[in-house]
C-alpha cells in the first residue's frame, strides 16, 4: 500500500476536491481520517510552494492548479 506522499499530487487534488464537494449531503466526511489526512498532506504540500493556506482563494486556486474560482 502507498502513502500518501507517493501519489501524483494532482490526483490527491482531484480525489480531495471530490471527497470535499460532497461534504454537504455526506456531513459525516467531515470526521473522516482520511479526509483530514489528505487535508494535512496538502496543506504541508501547499506552504512547500509558498501558498497561504489560511487565505481561502490562495488554497483553492492551488487545488484547482491555477484556476481561479469564480463566486457567482
């Protein structure tokens, strides 16, 4: 088995934004270990490349590698 440092970080990315998208109709995610695991993984991977993970548009335009979200 892997860990999580050995995955492609773009598929870590995508696997995080779609666990993350259904928080709102799974809300018992939010207590899962491997979400936070992968939460604390990303973030570490994130600062590494000088992103403020505490300002939310930083850390979302880097989990959506450079896309910059839009609020409708």
């Amino acid at each position: 088995m892997k860990t999580l440092d050995q995955y492609a970080l773009n598929d870590l990315k995508l696997v995080y934004l779609a666990l993350h998208a259904q928080l709102p109709g799974n809300p018992m995610l939010m207590d899962s270990d491997l979400l936070q695991d992968l939460q604390t993984h990303l973030q570490a991977q994130a600062k590494a490349a000088g992103v403020d993970v505490s300002h939310h548009a930083q850390w979302a335009t880097w989990l959506n590698n450079g896309v910059v979200l839009k609020s409708v």
